[in-house]
C-alpha cells in the first residue's frame, strides 16, 4: 500500500514547487475522471433500505428494535453520495450524466432534511474558506477534544446556534435567499411528518426510524467529516487546513475520512480513490510539509 509510486522519482529533494505541483496534479488526474457508480448504487440502495423499514415495521414483518439500527445506518450514509454530487464528481456541467448527479444531490439530501442546493453552496464555501474563523461555514465544529467536539456538535443544531446564522451567511453571500425559505419548508415539513404520524398512533416509529437516527447520524457525521479531519482547525493553508490521521474505528468506520487532506487538494477525486491517491502523493505531501499523522 505504501509503495512508491511509479509517476515518482526515488528523490524528490532536488524538485523545484512547479515540478512537485506538476506531478502532484498528474497522480490526482489518474485519480480522477471516472464515474464514481459505487456512490450511485450506495446512494439508491440505502434510500431504498430506508424507506422499506416503514412499511416492513407497520405491517408488524420487521420488528422496531431491529429497525431502528438499521435507520441510524441509512442515515449516516446519506451523506457521503450527496456530497460527491455537491463537487460534481459524478458528471461535471455540461456532460451526458449530469442529470444523475443532480439526481443523486437531491434523491437523497432529504433524508437529511436539507435542501440539496443549500449542502452544495455552504460545503463549496467551506472549502473556499477552510478554518476561516469568520467565513468557515463548519468552524463551529472546532473543539478542543473528541467528546466536546460531540457535545458541540449537538449544541450546534439548536435554534439560535451561530452554525445556523453562518449558513444563512453563506447562502445570502450566493445570492440565493430564496433557500432560506426553501430551508424553512424542509423543517417544517418534517415537523409535520412525525406530528402525523404521532397523531395516528405511530410516535414510536417517527421517533426511531427518523427523528432519533437523524441526531445519531448528524452527530456522528459532524464528528467524522468535519471534526476529525480538520483538528485543531487553526491554519488556512492549502497544505495545512486539513491532514490524514488515522481512526480508531479504521477507513471504513470513519467513512474514508482519514486521507481528507487529499480530498481538500483534489476535491474532484471520488471518495473511494482517496486512499490509493495518498499513498501515491504521500511523499509529496511530506515535501510539503502536510500534518499526516501516523497511518
């Protein structure tokens, strides 16, 4: 895995910053340009897992105690598919498959109770202002440790949280004003879901198959995608506002996370060819002086 990658020379010390961004760029074009089906399938797939719990616990088929992990799964994987739809990694504008990745971005950003506009204006924004104290739509994850990064993490989603006025920042910075209420819709509109359902008897079902998996599921995303990969989130720099660590619960529990640094560098790269791309630029990013931890 740790191989040296055969685009590279043995010694790098003699290349000037042109000839290390070059050869950096051409490992993450080999990365890149291929449609990423695996994010397709995985978005579709774990949608229609969900929605297939509903009628399976009403019909009394599937129990609830079992059904309720299962949503918390759903709900934690909803995000990575939408996100790769947000860098247009599944079809850029203007290609033959761009309607698919619009698709996937808004098939699935529901779940979530986010409009899918609103996850790709204040996500692009955090890439453009990583770690910018006022303009980083995601500082407030910014924690001292793993579990006030948690609690953070839940502090954040109250009402009158600075997280929620930084996103309303960033859509009116887009000129898009129109999400805000589009936003509003979404959560009124889940609100109205489970007071249905609660109202004909199924409180106990919009509770655990999607109020309190959301929670679970945004906890643990913020934790992952945000949190970890960016601690302790005090520098700006292209090389410096991210890094690669390793995860107590591996590459797949952390949901690829680990090489971040990469998908910050080369944001076009699809998720699942983050690893094999840091393990071909990792001496570049030593070069460069990146924080790489110990993988």
């Amino acid at each position: 895995m740790n191989a040296q990658s055969p685009i590279l020379p043995e010694d790098l010390s003699q290349l000037s910053d042109g000839e290390l961004k070059r050869l950096e760029l051409k490992i993450a074009r080999k990365h890149s340009g291929m449609v990423p089906w695996d994010a397709v399938i995985w978005a579709f797939a774990n949608m229609a897992v969900w929605l297939s719990l509903w009628p399976l616990v009403f019909s009394g088929l599937l129990p609830l105690w079992i059904a309720f992990p299962i949503a918390t799964i759903n709900m934690a994987l909803v995000y990575l598919p939408t996100h790769e739809a947000q860098h247009d990694i599944i079809a850029r504008p203007g290609t033959k498959l761009r309607w698919l990745n619009e698709l996937v971005g808004h098939a699935t950003s529901w779940m979530l109770i986010f409009p899918f506009e609103v996850l790709r204006i204040t996500h692009l924004d955090h890439h453009r202002h990583t770690n910018d104290p006022e303009l980083d739509v995601d500082i407030t994850t910014k924690a001292p440790g793993p579990w006030s990064a948690i609690w953070y993490a839940i502090k954040n989603r109250q009402p009158n949280a600075k997280r929620n006025h930084d996103y309303a920042a960033s859509i009116m910075r887009a000129g898009r004003t129109d999400l805000i209420l589009l936003s509003l819709a979404y959560k009124i509109g889940f609100i109205a879901i489970l007071g249905t359902l609660a109202w004909n008897g199924y409180a106990l079902e919009a509770l655990l198959l999607w109020w309190l998996p959301y929670q679970i599921a945004i906890t643990y995303i913020v934790f992952f995608l945000s949190w970890a990969p960016h601690h302790p989130s005090n520098e700006q720099g292209r090389y410096r506002n991210s890094r690669a660590w390793k995860s107590k619960v591996g590459n797949w529990g952390s949901m690829w996370m680990q090489f971040h640094i990469v998908h910050h560098l080369h944001p076009y790269i699809p998720l699942t060819r983050t690893p094999a791309a840091f393990w071909e630029m990792k001496p570049i990013l030593e070069a460069r002086g990146c924080e790489l931890g110990e993988l």
